[in-house]
C-alpha cells in the first residue's frame, strides 16, 4: 500500500530515538528528546499544482505540533504541512 499526500504536505519516516547514551546508560521515555529529523518518502504538490521543492530520499529537520502520526506495514510514518520543513541536510 502507498501513501501520497494531498495539497503541500509531505510523508516522511521519522529517525529512531537512542535508547542509551553512549556511556551506555538508558534514556527514559519521560526523558528523550523527539528527533525531529526524518527521510522524506512522498510529497504532494502546491495548491496550484506546482511540485514542492524535496523530492523523496532527502533528508529534513522539521518543526510544529501539527502532524499527522500513521503506521503503515508496522512501520511508523508522520505526515506534515510543507511549512514545518525547517531545513534540508545535504
């Protein structure tokens, strides 16, 4: 099953969290900072149809609260405005 997003929103796959420092000592869940750092696996388009500017495979920070979180094939995916791309690493 494939995912496209629709309007100026892009499908990416979040980076896992560590576990453990690498002093080997295990981060709390209470304690972790979310990773907001992800690889892009589909974008939708601009409202007037023009393609959005990072294509699938990039690697992007993002930012905001509002995101859609989506498990597809036990895998777990987040769907997001194109406004709450921050920056894409290179």
């Amino acid at each position: 099953m494939a995912i496209t997003p629709i309007g100026p929103r892009v499908l990416i796959k979040p980076y896992k969290q560590e576990e453990k420092t690498k002093g080997g000592i295990f981060i709390p869940d209470s304690a972790k900072e979310k990773k907001k750092q992800g690889e892009v696996i589909a974008v939708g388009t601009f409202e007037d149809g023009k393609v959005l500017p990072i294509s699938p495979g990039d690697i992007i920070l993002y930012g905001g609260y509002s995101q859609e979180e989506v498990e597809l094939e036990k895998e777990d995916y987040v769907i997001l405005e194109f406004k709450n791309i921050v920056a894409k690493l290179n």
